[in-house]
C-alpha cells in the first residue's frame, strides 16, 4: 500500500473523484503544510493558516500506479492557476502534490514536465514532500456521498 496527498482546490470533490478509482483503498481530506496545528475550516478559510485543502490518498500499487493517478489528477486541475480552482479562490485552494516517499518526486517531476507540454503557461502547481496532514472534521469525510446534491467544480 503507497500513499499521496493531493490538492486540487475544494476537497469534498476531490475525495469524491479519487475514491472511486479502482485501486484506491482510503480516502480522507484535511489540511495539509501550513503552520498551526490541529487547524479548524474556518481557521484555513482565513487564509491565516498556510494550509491547503487535501485528499489523502492510499493506493495499491499492483492495481494503480502513481503515474496513472498522476495521470487522472492532472485531469481535474487547471495547474496553471495560483490559489484558484473553479469558481474557489484563496490560498487554501491552490494545487500541489505531497508525498511521502522521495522515491516517488521523479515520478511526480516527470509526470507534471509531461503535463507542461499541454500549457503555454508555467505549471503553478506545488510538488514537495508532505510536512503535515491534519484531517479534516468529520462533516468534511465523504461529504459528497453524504450529500449527493453538494457542490463540486470537479465534472466527473
């Protein structure tokens, strides 16, 4: 089992798209690489935090290889956006990539210098190791499939 956080702007879709992927196991958003701990939503959504709005994301590698969720992440972001995704705005919305094993930044560099030949514009979005992950309130988990009506800027 390999696991990966990704950052896409707002959770709840991002969670909905990932957990349906054959070879994904879990799923759980949160808030990842800022600077206070055990934040709330409302603290991030300040923007005073330095977190983002996450997905972590454990995966069964002979079933999903990194490149190919690599692969279905880049579908679902515009990574040429700074702190923006559909119509969400701030800080706590911008894009990234963390993981948790440095064997896995060759396969993430690769995949976003092959995801570049597709923009004019320079890929915004962060790729470094995960510092921290804080999940989310439980509202948050699965919010989609608690609320099939709630809303995503994510078209599945």
């Amino acid at each position: 089992m390999k696991k990966i956080v990704f950052a896409a702007g707002c959770f709840w879709g991002v969670e909905a798209y990932f957990k349906n992927v054959d070879g994904v196991l879990f799923t759980k958003v949160g808030y990842s690489n800022g600077e206070k701990d055990s934040p709330t939503y409302e603290e991030v959504c300040a923007r005073h935090t330095g977190h983002v709005e996450t997905c972590y994301v454990e995966y069964d590698e002979s079933v999903i290889t990194l490149s190919k969720l690599l692969q279905l992440y880049w579908k679902i972001v515009d990574p040429t956006v700074i702190d923006r995704q559909g119509p969400d705005v701030g800080n706590h919305y911008r894009t990234g990539i963390f993981y948790y094993s440095e064997s896995d930044s060759p396969v993430i560099i690769s995949s976003k210098e092959e995801e570049q030949t597709k923009y004019d514009l320079p890929i915004v979005t962060e790729i470094m190791p995960l510092k921290v992950f804080w999940p989310a309130e439980e509202y948050h988990q699965d919010y989609l499939g608690k609320n099939p009506g709630g809303y995503c800027h994510i078209s599945f």
